[in-house]
C-alpha cells in the first residue's frame, strides 16, 4: 500500500453511516439526555454520606481486584488460548475486507435503512417525523424486559444494534467466493462477536443494571466482582449453587452396586424394583465427556430409574476422568472397554446377549463396536442397540465442525501437556455453540446483577466436566470430525479389524432432538443410511439433553415417527407424526418387542445379595474423582 492509497477502512465505513445517524438527531437525543439525567444521581445532588458509600464501593471493587491479581502474579499463566475471543475476532477481521462495507451503493442503503430505524423507534415515544408508531419493529428475548422499551434511549441502542447484527449477518452471505466450510466458520464467528457485543452485555447501557445498581447502591457489583473472580479462580463460569447436590443422596441416588472395574470404568449394577426382569439386560455407555448421572439426576428425572420400573436390569458404565496415567488412551481403548462390559455382563448373568445404549460419543462409539463385532461373528452378542443423539456420519455435524481446523488441533494438543485435556476447555466450547444463553445470560446475572445462584441439578451436571485423554480427543476430532473416516468402508481399523458399517445388522433404534445443538437431528438421521437391519427413528422435542431426559410425568415435549421408508431427514419431518410427551414409553415399547422373555429378579439380578461379591455402592468412585 502506497502512502497516495486512500483505501476505506471497511470497519470505518461500517459506522460511518451511525455517526450520520447520531448527528441527524442530536436535537431530539438533548431531552432523552434530560430524561436520563433525572434517573441517576450526579455527585453535586449527592448527600456526603451517600458519596462516601459509593467511594466505599469502588473501593471495595479495586481491593477484590488488585487481592486477585496479586495472586495470579505468583501463578503460571493459564493456558486458555484455545477459547481465545481475540482468535474468532481475527478471523472475522481477515475477511471483513471482503464484505459488501466499501460498496456506495450498500453505505447508501445502510444509511437510509438506519435512519429508518431510529426514526421508527423515536416515532414510537413521539418524536420525530413518525411520531405516532405505535411498536418497535425488532424482537429479542435479551431485551425483553420493559426497561429496554420504555425509555427512548435503551430503545434506541438495542433496536440499532439488532438491526446492524442482522446487516452483519446478512453481508457474511453476500461474500463472494468464500468456499463453504469458510462461509460457516465465518457465520459462526461473526454471530459469537456480535452476541458479545450485545448492549445487554455492557452494564451502563443495560437499564436493568442500572436500576438494580441504585436500588442496591453498587454492592451488586461487588456481589458480581466476588463471583466473577471466583469463577476465574477456577477457570470455569458457574451456573449454579453446587451446594444442594450430593452425589448417591441428592444425586445419582438410584440404589445399585458397582460389580466390576477397569483402569477406564466402572460398571454400576442397579437393584430391581419388580418380581420379574427382562432375560436380555441393558448396558448404558454414556460420554466421558460428561458424568454418568445425566440419565439419573433425581427420581423424578432419572431414566435408570424409571428403566428399572419397567422391569429391566440396567448396568451402567462410569468413565474414569482422564489423568497422566490415561496419556496413551485412544478410542480403541473405550472400543474394548465396551466389549468387555458387555461380555462381563453376559457372563455374571449368564446370558447370551445384551440390550445396548450408546450416548453422544459413547454411542459413535458403540457403533464401532457393533461393527467390530460383526466382522469378527459375534454380532448377536447384542440383541439391540439405542442411540441417543449419535453421530457416525459428520458431514452434517454443525458448529462443532469449527472447531477441527489444523490451527484448533494444534492448540488443543499445546494445552495438554500431561496427555489429558482439561475438562474446562470442552466445557466452554459447548457454551459458546450457545453463547447467549450459557454465557452472557449468565455474565449479566452473576456478574452484572449480582444475583445468588440457583440449585438447579441439570446446571450442577453441566460443570461437572471430566478431562479427555489428547491422544483420542486429537483423533476423533481428526478422524471422525475432520475427514468422516467412519462412514468409509475400511477406512478405519479398531483392534486390529477394519470397520464396515454397512455390514451391522443389529436391530437399532435412533432417536435425535430436534433442537440439538451439538449433535444436530439431520446429521444423527444419516445413520439411517449404513446399518442395514431393522431399524427405528424417532425425533424427539428440544435439544441434546432435554430431549433425551424427559420422563413421562413431566408431560413436556412432543416426538415424531414415521413409519414410511423416507431417504432424508426432510422427507421423515414432512411425513411424520406428532405424539405428545416423552418417548421413553415408544423405546421401551420397542424394546420388548425385540425380546419379552422375563426372569425372575433373583440372584444375581440382584447385586450385592448373599454370596456376590461386588465392589461398592452407587455411584461408585470414579464419578466422584476430578
């Protein structure tokens, strides 16, 4: 660039057309300046003892800060370049350059569509040529309280900064010769930005900060200074009050027995509830990237405990939570560990086969295995297969494939030095595939509002991380993610024995939430189109978790079937029907059709009775490790 080249910057230009804005209604923004002024008390109206206590504010705020960064002086620096906002900033700033800013004809439009904007919002108080219009044109839950809409001003701001998000977003589509993948990772980045720029996120522009900020006079903020430095002290943003939970009292309290250990799980027997039991018994493989006691938070929303109502015997496999000593695991590793839970599970019962389900990753997971024991003839050592929320072909996998670059893999690989990844790390890249609701909502509760935390047993789950081993994380995200080497036929080998999807014929029932996030209901379909038996899809209510836990009782949601042979996700939606509730009662329905033969629930059927050994009670040990 020569010093004659008067290029414009196209971040100038972005705001150059609100800088117009702000000067064509300076006049009308002097009595919204009034209007505010009355609201908040200036240090002249102030009576010497309310400046004091505010004094004592700030200096209680600059005391909890300067306490905390003396501490963190005499600690190595935290190593959480992988979650760096600065990373997704750069990225949309190398290709900025490409948007529509720099073009007349868009500044143009920008402008009058911007004008229009706020002559609208003004109109609605009155003011203004438009004076008379009656509703701001702009909806969004981040603003939904009335504060945000009763005064001109804080109309204003957040219907401006709606409005240019959706031009931001719109001019990521309109970039020309960006290649796919780019254009979504692009997308993401610009929504995570602009979701952080949120006015909402800024406490003098957020009107219910600053209400609460003079109804308590400031010890809201130094209630939220005392939790956001605790949470950085931690390294993990908090949701909610982890005193109320007790893990095998308040939680993970169904009553069973750990009858059997590895170096990478323990499996959890549970104790029947009904005279008689199914023969073939249930294995549940959940993630290890997250603890067991999803599927069993409390008796009202435990899947192990209503499953055992229904006359099952259910095992349970708790991961250990990777440490030094897992530096070597890989997914072969959890491969094997499935199979030998399954072949302890026949042998302590002495039967033939075993109901299965798999998880999120545990169900992927569950898939290799299904494929790997076809390929070896040992296929019926399963009698069915349930996948919750699985992926096996991640074409279609969502905003998690932005994080598979050879830049992110590297970064991951840097910050696990002792061969395991923190689980912090994972936990915060879930929050930020839903920034606004498991970040800022909760940056201006805890932080902003200085709210107590609730007890909310599904929010205590959700910070109870467990840490990955690198080696299997790196390659999952490599191998599966990255490159989609399991839909390939041979193109992975587990122990030794390439896998082949399209020879699994294991009866198989699959069920996806509709609203999932992590893994999305499209991509979860497309397992329909490699296993070659039976097999059943359904389509559940809400997301990765709450439409996996919603039991009967609760009566919330709805699921979809569709008994039709449909070859895409789009043709089950169009044809499928909707029943109300939960789909637990379909699955066991299913269930039971692929084997009703029922025992008697003696015996080992019961863990811990007179002459079995077991290893100790529910939830076992390594659910409680760090």
């Amino acid at each position: 660039m020569t010093g004659d080249d008067h290029t414009p910057d196209p971040f100038t230009n972005m705001y150059e057309g609100p800088a117009k804005m702000v000067q064509a209604f300076f006049a009308p923004w002097r009595s919204v300046g009034q209007q505010m002024s009355t609201a908040v008390p200036s240090a002249r109206a102030m009576a010497p003892a309310d400046m004091q206590h505010w004094v004592e504010v700030g200096s209680k705020l600059q005391g909890l800060w300067f306490e905390f960064m003396a501490e963190q002086a005499t600690k190595p620096q935290n190593a959480m370049a992988y979650l760096d906002p600065a990373r997704w900033v750069a990225l949309a700033q190398g290709w900025a350059r490409q948007m529509p800013f720099a073009d007349p004809d868009r500044q143009k439009a920008l402008w009058e569509e911007g004008l229009a904007v706020w002559q609208g919002v003004l109109g609605s108080f009155g003011i203004g040529p438009d004076a008379g219009q009656a509703e701001l044109p702009r909806q969004d839950r981040r603003f939904a309280d009335e504060r945000w809409r009763s005064h001109p001003a804080f109309a204003l701001i957040h219907q401006t900064y709606l409005f240019l998000a959706e031009r931001v977003a719109e001019m990521v589509d309109q970039i020309e010769g960006l290649p796919r993948d780019q254009r979504e990772k692009l997308r993401f980045a610009t929504k995570a930005i602009t979701d952080a720029a949120s006015p909402a996120n800024i406490p003098f522009l957020n009107p219910v900060v600053l209400e609460r900020t003079l109804e308590t006079r400031g010890e809201n903020l130094v209630k939220g200074m005392e939790h956001l430095l605790a949470d950085m002290r931690k390294g993990q943003l908090t949701h909610t009050d982890g005193s109320s939970f007790v893990l095998g009292e308040t939680i993970a309290a169904t009553p069973g027995k750990v009858v059997f250990e590895t170096e990478l799980f323990q499996l959890i027997q549970y104790s029947p509830t009904t005279e008689t039991v199914l023969e073939a018994p249930l294995v549940i493989f959940p993630p290890w990237i997250n603890r067991f006691y999803i599927l069993d938070l409390n008796p009202r929303k435990s899947f192990v405990r209503w499953a055992v109502a229904q006359g099952i015997t259910v095992f349970m496999v708790s991961w250990k939570s990777a440490d030094a000593s897992m530096k070597d695991v890989i997914w072969d590793d959890y491969v094997r560990a499935q199979m030998s839970a399954i072949d302890h599970i026949r042998e302590r019962l002495e039967v033939k086969a075993v109901h299965a389900i798999g998880y999120c990753v545990a169900g992927t997971t569950l898939a290799a295995t299904l494929a790997l024991l076809t390929r070896r003839g040992e296929a019926d050592k399963v009698r069915s297969a349930t996948f919750f929320t699985a992926q096996v072909d991640f074409e279609a996998a969502g905003d998690l494939l932005h994080f598979v670059d050879d830049q992110q893999l590297a970064t991951i690989e840097a910050i696990s030095p002792e061969g395991y990844l923190d689980g912090r790390y994972m936990a915060a890249t879930f929050n930020l595939l839903r920034g606004t609701d498991l970040i800022w909502n909760y940056v201006i509760n805890n932080y902003m509002l200085g709210e107590d935390y609730p007890a909310f047993d599904l929010l205590y789950w959700n910070g109870d991380t467990t840490n990955l081993p690198s080696k299997w994380h790196l390659a999952y995200l490599r191998d599966l993610y990255r490159d989609n080497r399991l839909v390939q036929k041979d193109a992975l080998s587990v122990d030794g024995t390439p896998l082949d999807l399209s020879l699994v014929q294991t009866p198989t029932y699959v069920q996806a939430g509709r609203e999932d996030h992590i893994a999305p209901a499209r991509s979860v379909f497309k397992l329909t189109h490699h296993f070659k038996g039976p097999l059943e899809f359904v389509l559940a209510g809400s997301g990765h978790i709450a439409g996996v836990v919603n039991p009967p009782e609760a009566q919330k949601y709805q699921y979809w079937t569709n008994d039709a042979k449909v070859l895409s996700f789009e043709e089950f939606v169009a044809g499928a029907t909707e029943h109300k509730g939960s789909w637990w009662p379909h699955w066991v329905e299913w269930l039971k059709a692929q084997d009703a033969q029922s025992v008697p629930a003696k015996g080992k059927r019961d863990p811990g009775g007179k002459g079995d050994k077991v290893i100790e009670n529910a939830p076992g040990r390594y659910v409680k490790a760090a």
